[in-house]
C-alpha cells in the first residue's frame, strides 16, 4: 500500500490489519522484560490469579496493536510521531492462542497553523481478537506530513 498524506487521509476512512498470533513464550518473554507481573511471567501464578492463566501485558498489546498497522506502509513516509494517546482502554484480555488484528478509523484532522507542510490526526484504534470481540481501544493524534511538493512543480533556476 501506498504512503497516506494528510491531504490522504479522510474522516471516515477504515484500515484493518492481518492478524498476528500470541504464544506462552512470547508473553513471558515480554513481561519479564517490560511487565513482570506474575499472571504475565509465571503460568502457575496466573492459574491462581482474577485470569485463571496467562495473560498478555496490556503494553504487549498496545505495541502489537500500533505494529500492526503500521505494517499497513499506510504512514510508512508521511508519519512524524505523535504527541500522545488517549482513551487507552484494556477491554478484554488476551491469551495465548488469541490471534489479534488492528482496525483504524480516521477521525478529525487539522492543518497546522504554524507548519503547514503538517497536519494532525487522530486516528481511533480497536484492536480485536478471532471472535472479533474488543481488547482494547485508543486514540492517537498522529503528525502527518503533507504531500511533498514535485519536482516538475518547481521552477528550473527558482
């Protein structure tokens, strides 16, 4: 796919993620690096936990869920960061086995004032397992530049 510019890019607009699949190791691995609590690192500890297992970290499934669809190529040369997130919400959780995929809603944008070769958007997220069912949400405002201008619309010696 093609990079999106903020002129590409409007409300309303959908983009859906392939899914990846989650595995015992690959949580353990994550949470003892990022999140040691025991539901996510000891399997033990986790059947004895509120979960009844295992359990991705949440921050697992965030970087997941924003990986995914930046895979997409959607942002790939027009991303410039983003100044945060909100709504962060942890719907469900996700277990080993559970194969999830993102699902992007363009919202509202705006041309910058002060940079206008930028603009922002926010961009709402869902990602959701095979049932379909919701494991989490947000919204990110992403900086997105603008269509680089052409060379052929530059004038020669200018």
């Amino acid at each position: 796919m093609n990079t999106h510019y903020f002129e590409d890019l409007e409300p309303g607009q959908e983009f859906h993620s392939p899914g990846t699949t989650l595995t015992d190791s690959g949580i353990i691995d994550f949470g003892l690096v990022y999140d040691p609590q025991r539901f996510h690192i000891d399997r033990e500890a986790a059947a004895r936990s509120p979960y009844g297992g295992l359990i991705a970290s949440g921050f697992q499934t965030l970087a997941l869920g924003f990986r995914m669809f930046f895979h997409l190529g959607i942002m790939a040369d027009s991303s410039l960061g983003s100044p945060g997130i909100d709504e962060l919400r942890w719907k469900a959780p996700v277990r080993p086995g559970d194969t999830i995929r993102t699902k992007v809603a363009v919202g509202e944008k705006r041309l910058s004032r002060s940079k206008p070769d930028r603009g922002t958007v926010r961009m709402a997220f869902t990602v959701v397992n095979q049932r379909d069912e919701e494991v989490m949400t947000f919204t990110t405002i992403a900086l997105v530049a603008c269509r680089p201008a052409s060379p052929a619309a530059v004038e020669p010696g200018a």
